[in-house]
C-alpha cells in the first residue's frame, strides 16, 4: 500500500482543530469532500482513525499513535521539498491574473539559465508556503491580519494597484464610465460563510460595506473561459467587477468594459520573500519586478477623472505606502 500524504496532511489538519468544517475551510475544500478523504485514510492504514457525531470529534488510540508517525512522516516531506535544486526559483501567483505571468516571461527571457517552477496558490497559502520554505517569491496581498498572524519572518513591497472594471453583457452600448448604482453588482467569488471564502472575497466585504453595494457572489468558476462562458449565458442585465486582467481579455472578446463613476477600486499585490539572505536568482526577480512596476505603471492606475482610487483600510501595503 502506498501512503497518500495528501491525505496524511488532511488528517492532521483534522486532528489539530477537531472539528471538520474548520478543518475543510483551512484546507479549502469542502467537508464532505474531507470526510470522504478521511474514511479513504482509514481504510488504507486498516483502522479508524477519528472518532466522530453530531457534536465532537476525537483522536481513536490508533489515531493518536498514526498522529505523532504523522508529524514525523510530514516533517521528512517538507524537508525534502525545501532543497531546491540549483539554478531553480520558485514562485506562486494567480496565473491567469497578468501581474505574475507578466513578470515570469520576462524573468524567463532575462535568465534562461535559471527554471521557474511555478504554482497557482491564493494569497494565505502562499505566505504559508513562503514562510515554510517552500516558496522564494510570493504574489500577494498583504493585509494587517496576515502581518499579525506573522510578524517575522519576511519582507513584502508593493508592486501594483490592479484596477477593477465593469463588465458589461454582450450588446451593451460603449462608454468610457457607468455608475456603480446602474445595475447589479456581480463578482466571481467564495461568499462569506462559505469554505472557500478567501482574502480576495474579504477585499469584495470591505468593498460591500464602504459602498453599500449588495454585490451578487457567484462563487469561483475557475478559469476565464469558464467565467465568460457563465456571463455570455447570463439571464438578465447586470455589471460584473473583474481584475483589469480579465477585463481586457473580455474587451479582446467584444464585451464592453467600464470605469466605475464613483470609485476606482485597486486591488493591491506585493512581492513577498523571506527576511534574511537572498539569492541571487531572487535578487533579479525582485529588481526585475520593480523595473516592470515603473515601466508599465503599475502603481498609477488609469482611471475616471476625478475618481478617488479605493482600497480597504486592512491593506497594510497602501497603508504603509
């Protein structure tokens, strides 16, 4: 038999919070999905593992023996995964999002010698993978509770204010701005309360509560194709809040895109590293970021004349400047 460690790490998640839908949400996967992975464990190592009703769940005594073989077995793993192999950078990023695909071709272009080995994570896994040794460079935003919950161990400078537009339905006439009060806010996002609410669908709260907006989450369908496949069926009439990324490529479509009237929300990323000594290959990384930064005017987001640029007051990033 062959020990899945993904399904060792669910397990200790579990047996670390005692409790499966807190567990599932660090995770970011559903519970029911954890349960089914769970009893799959059990019955690969022969035995149950958890104890579990409708109000507690335990560690069984074969389950607080497999816990501390567990730790063990994880510890060796990580170990091995933070030994990257000579010449190798590795980074994470919202791949279909431009800012860290932007920055990778250019990298690739400049050093040839050095791989990139890249991973798709959201901004809390990455800080965890970062401070784990797992990462060298993190695309991410940073927020004050990120700060707190880590307040050693790395450095972090902005990089861009990635401006949100308005994207209309096929059809719609072009202007250069509409009011956020015209339609229905829609966003594809994890709603709060849901497992897989994230720092993105934080931002869209802070968002939701300083406008006043009841915003439409459509939960997260994945890729572009699939968000637009999802507008282009869309019933009736309303206005969908996208990364700049997204929007252009919806334009490149011959969907309009809008600049909010009232204001122009900016969705703050920063470079993150580890404190403490760089590589060489990280070093380029870094200047070459900061040389697209002020190259492409990153941190100067187009906008409607005479619209405030917005972001929330938890944005340690903005707040420090």
């Amino acid at each position: 038999m062959d020990l899945d460690l993904r399904l060792v790490r669910y397990f200790v998640t579990v047996a670390d919070e005692l409790h499966f839908g807190r567990a599932a949400a660090k995770l970011f996967i559903s519970q029911p999905t954890l349960s089914k992975q769970i009893r799959k464990l059990e019955t690969d190592v022969g035995g149950a593992l958890l104890v579990r009703d409708s109000r507690h769940v335990a560690l069984t005594p074969r389950g607080d023996r497999f816990l501390h073989l567990a730790r063990q077995l994880l510890a060796t793993a990580d170990q091995m995964l933070r030994e990257p192999a000579p010449h190798h950078l590795r980074i994470a990023h919202i791949f279909e999002l431009d800012t860290g695909r932007v920055i990778a071709d250019a990298f690739h272009t400049d050093h040839p010698g050095v791989r990139l080995v890249q991973s798709q994570l959201d901004s809390a896994r990455q800080l965890t993978a970062l401070l784990e040794d797992q990462l060298d460079v993190a695309i991410i935003r940073v927020t004050r509770a990120m700060k707190a919950a880590h307040p050693a161990g790395w450095q972090h400078q902005l990089l861009r204010l990635e401006p949100f537009r308005l994207v209309g339905r096929p059809g719609d006439p072009r202007r250069p701005a509409v009011s956020v009060h015209e339609r229905p806010i829609e966003v594809f996002a994890d709603a709060p309360g849901t497992a897989l609410y994230n720092v993105h669908g934080r931002y869209l709260s802070s968002l939701e509560q300083h406008t006043g907006l009841g915003l439409r989450w459509l939960g997260n369908p994945g890729t572009f194709d699939t968000c637009h496949a999802a507008l282009t069926r869309a019933p009736d009439s309303a206005y969908l809040l996208e990364f700049e990324s997204y929007a252009r490529r919806y334009e490149d479509l011959g969907i309009p895109t809008y600049r909010p009237q009232e204001l122009q929300p900016v969705y703050p990323w920063s470079l993150a590293w580890r404190a403490g000594g760089r590589s060489e290959a990280v070093r380029a990384f870094l200047e070459l970021a900061g040389e697209l930064a002020a190259r492409l005017h990153w941190l100067h987001p187009e906008r409607a004349a005479g619209v405030p640029l917005w972001a929330p007051p938890e944005d340690l990033a903005v707040a420090t400047g």
